[in-house]
C-alpha cells in the first residue's frame, strides 16, 4: 500500500514534469495534439494521486480513532448470543456463552450452546479445546491473531495492525479487513456504545457486538450483553485436562 509520503511525492514529479511540458516553446509549437494529450494525462494523474493521498488520510484517521477507543478498554467480561449465516444469508447455528477479554492479547471465549466449546489466549498461545472430541490444540499467538481478529481488540501495536485496513461506517461502528488475499478472516466490524459515567470527564467506551466474515462467506453475528468489568485473571491460563488429546501446532 503507498505511503501518503510517497503519494505526496508523486504529485510533486507529476507537477514538476506538467511544468517542464508547458515551458517548452518549441515542442509546444509542434505538437499542440500532444501537449493537449499530455497535460491532460497528467491532469489525470494528479487528480488520482490526490485522492490516493485523501483515502489514506481517511483511512489512517479511521484506525487512528478505532484504536484509541480500544485503548480505553482494559478489560470487560459478557455473555455473547451469536448467529452464524451462510453465503447465501441461510442461517446455520445459533450459539451461547461467555467472552472474557485482558490486555494485552488476553481471550477467554466459552461457548456453551449448542455445543460447549474453550478458546484461550493466555498471552503466548492460544489454546483451543473441544470436550466432545476430547481434543485441545494449541498455536502460537503470532499465527493465530491472523485467523482470530477478535485479539485483534487486546493490542494496540502498529505493526499488527499493518495488516488490515479500517474504515468508519459511523460514529460507533467500524470494519477492519484484512489486507492479505489468503486471510482465513476477511473482516471483522466492531459496534461500541458510548456512555458518560458520573465521575467529571470519564467517558467509557463499551463493545457490544461484532460480526466476523470468513473466506467462505460465513458471517456470524455476535452480540454482547451483561458487561462487567471486574478483572479475573484466572480465566486467561489453560491446563490440558488428564486424558485429552493434545494437538500442538506451535
């Protein structure tokens, strides 16, 4: 993706060679077809390049404020109803549970509707266990964060968030894609709600949904509900249960 320096310096060779055509007399007396077909190719040029260079400010003023919203939240726990949806908008499964998030790159997610299911991140690696199959696998954060964006909402880092876009739909809802084609996860749109608390100047900013699209088209619709905000770090370590299968992927 260009930077918006290098956008920059484009429209100045753009300008600069624009300059150089129109002072040339001769080749001006010449060529008035060509000129006229020159200036208004780079006409053209210049007009693209600036609004490259607006898109970016755009979307780096959308991440900007997306992750100052995120930097708000050190902690929230809540009950989760989720909805999963097809490509073609058939809805699949209806689900349940419990989503517990900590910075930095902290995640309890237990599912327990229709089937029980546990992911946790305890900050190196995320850990995934499912009790029907009695089987736990287990990956490093590095490889995860890319095919579980949710973590994505436990660190500010600039260069994490190198590999997605973002962009604000409106005051309190914003859409991050991925950048990379071959992305498992191609967006995730977080919705906060702003509340003012009693105390002067304290302003909280709460997520209460997201939807995750993945390379297949299947969309889940997650909403949030019954925030609390009472730190529990035991939620965030994991022990592989005696007599459980374990699938290390690290």
């Amino acid at each position: 993706m260009p930077t918006k320096m290098n956008l920059i310096k484009s429209s100045v060779v753009v300008a600069t060679l624009f300059n150089a055509v129109l002072s040339s007399s001769s080749f001006a007396d010449n060529n008035i077809e060509t000129i006229s077909a020159v200036k208004s190719t780079l006409e053209e040029s210049a007009i693209n390049i600036s609004q490259k260079v607006a898109e970016q400010s755009v979307e780096n003023n959308s991440k900007a404020d997306l992750m100052a919203k995120l930097e708000k939240i050190d902690f929230f726990s809540a009950k989760f109803s989720q909805k999963i949806f097809d490509e073609s908008g058939t809805e699949l499964q209806e689900g349940s549970g419990q989503l517990s998030v900590s910075k930095p790159n902290l995640v309890n997610w237990e599912t327990k509707l229709p089937d029980e299911s546990l992911i946790v991140s305890d900050g190196s690696n995320l850990w995934f266990y499912d009790p029907f199959v009695e089987q736990v696998s287990v990956y490093t954060l590095e490889s995860a964060i890319a095919n579980t964006p949710i973590l994505l909402i436990t660190n500010n880092d600039t260069k994490l968030w190198q590999d997605y876009n973002v962009s604000q739909l409106d005051d309190n809802r914003y859409l991050i894609e991925a950048i990379k084609e071959n992305s498992r996860v191609k967006s995730l749109e977080l919705a906060f709600e702003r509340s003012d608390s009693t105390e002067k100047n304290n302003i909280s900013e709460k997520l209460i949904a997201f939807n995750i699209l993945d390379a297949t088209g299947q969309l889940s619709i997650i909403s949030l509900s019954e925030h609390d905000n009472e730190t529990n770090t035991d939620l965030f370590s994991f022990t592989v249960p005696e007599g459980v299968y374990l699938d290390d992927q690290r």
